[in-house]
C-alpha cells in the first residue's frame, strides 16, 4: 500500500534529478501535497518533505510558484516554532524558509535552451491512451551512458516522457499505449554499450526482470521534435506485462508514478 513516506521518499529522488524540478513544481497535485506533508506528525517524513522542498527550490524559477502556494510559508513557519523536532528539521525548515523569502532573479531562456528543456522530458504529447514502463539498463554507470539513453529514447515516435533512477540503473518511460515496449530496447540496444530489460511484478509482488527481444523491431523515429501540449489523460488499462511504478506498492492507476503521487498527496491526505 502506498503511504506518505514511500511517497514523498520517491518524490525526493525524482527532484533530486535536476530536469525534473520544473516538472514537479507544475505539476497539480505534488507542491499542495508537499505543503499537506510539513504538517505531518511523523519526523521522517517532514524531513524527506523538506529534503525535496530544498531541491526544488534550486532552480529558480520555480521560487514564486512555491512561495505563492498556499499554506507554504505558513506551515514552515509552524516548523520552524514546533517544539520536540530535531536540529536537523528546524534547521532546514529554516533554510528552504528563507530561500523563498529571498527574491530570485529569473534566469533567461534562449528558443534553443527552451526547446532542448522540453523534448529531454516531454517529447510527443497527440497519445490519447498513455502507460508506463520501467527499463532496468545494463550499462548505465554514467552521465555519457545516461546521454546515449537519453538520445535514443528521444529519436523513438511515441515516447512521451522519461525519468531515470541511475542507482538502480532504471528508467521510468511514459509511451503511447500502442508503441511496443521492444521498441524501447531496440532503440537503446542500438547504442552497443547498453541493453534494456523489463521490470515487472510477479503474482507474489516481487520485482522480476523480462529480457526484451530487439532484433527484428523495426523504430519508428521522430524526424523533428515537437514542442510539448498538454496530454489527454486516460487510465492504462490493466496489462498483464505493465512495468510496475516507481513506487512498487500501488499500481500507477492513472499512467505515470508522478500523477499517481500526485493523486496521493492531494486526496488521501487531507486530515
């Protein structure tokens, strides 16, 4: 079952990668689920919160949006006031207070920097039925691994998005629900430093890793980039070989680990 520190847990790792900050921060449902989270009773959870909190305010644009979210100021406040919570919460309650206090100096984007931002993690957007797989890549033990994964994921019609977990050497791809996922394989296979394997749930509930065969699939390859639009959303149906979410309790019920969190923090944690 998905709780609120497997939750904000995950979402920490994922602002920990710094293309995905924006990302989040505009995102619907994660910043006032981040803001319900700075009330909770549980101290390993207000530290994972603040932890992301941090993160997210690294880049700067994304400063007004979260010092203009309701709640936000308030409840550091609060934290920073609380009695019986560690150095270590009341301090950084303290720091992540006063970088959104402080004025930020939005940062100019270039056309070419714009574009480059928005085919890394969003790439096609005409899908009208979306799922999620998630890739265990051998092979992917550095930033140039990482580059060359990212290129070949970019050149593929129909990848939508993509996050990667380089300390399990996994990657998170949102994909229209008709691309084959060998597709995905044939395309990083084409690198010839790495190679890509399905990771699933078994019936028990475990991990399990499914070869993908990619000889003989045929990519079809985006010829220009287009700039990102909104998708239409539309919940997977249920698959027999669907990757599991990056948090591998709870089926991702509404296509990517990112909306599912989101659904979370916003509807289950209003107490």
């Amino acid at each position: 079952m998905m709780d609120a520190l497997s939750v904000v847990s995950q979402l920490r790792d994922l602002a920990s990668e710094p293309q995905n900050r924006e990302v989040i921060v505009q995102d619907q449902g994660c910043l006032p689920g981040l803001v319900l989270f700075l009330d909770h009773r549980d101290s390993e959870v207000l530290l994972a919160t603040l932890q992301t909190l941090r993160y997210l305010a690294e880049l700067p644009p994304n400063i007004p949006t979260m010092k203009n979210e309701l709640g936000m100021m308030v409840s550091l406040e609060n934290l920073m006031g609380r009695e019986g919570l560690s150095v270590d919460i009341t301090a950084l309650a303290q720091e992540v207070y006063d970088i959104l206090r402080t004025p930020a100096n939005p940062v100019p984007r270039t056309p070419e920097r714009e574009r480059r931002k928005k085919s890394q993690f969003f790439i096609n957007s005409s899908n009208k039925k979306a799922k999620s797989v998630t890739l265990h890549i051998q092979g992917l033990d550095s930033t140039d691994q990482r580059g060359l994964c990212e290129e070949a994921l970019l050149k593929v019609r129909g990848v939508i998005s993509f996050t990667f977990q380089m300390a399990s050497k996994r990657c998170t791809v949102r994909i229209r629900s008709d691309l084959p996922t060998e597709s995905l394989a044939s395309a990083i296979a084409a690198t010839k430093v790495l190679s890509a394997q399905q990771v699933v749930k078994n019936e028990a509930g475990e991990e399990v890793l499914i070869p993908l065969n990619p000889s003989g699939v045929k990519v079809q390859e985006n010829s220009v980039l287009p700039d990102y639009l909104p998708e239409e959303e539309e919940s997977p149906e249920r698959e027999v070989d669907r990757a599991i979410s990056r948090t591998t309790a709870k089926e991702d019920s509404s296509g990517s680990w990112l909306n599912a969190a989101a659904s979370f923090l916003t509807k289950t944690f209003y107490w």
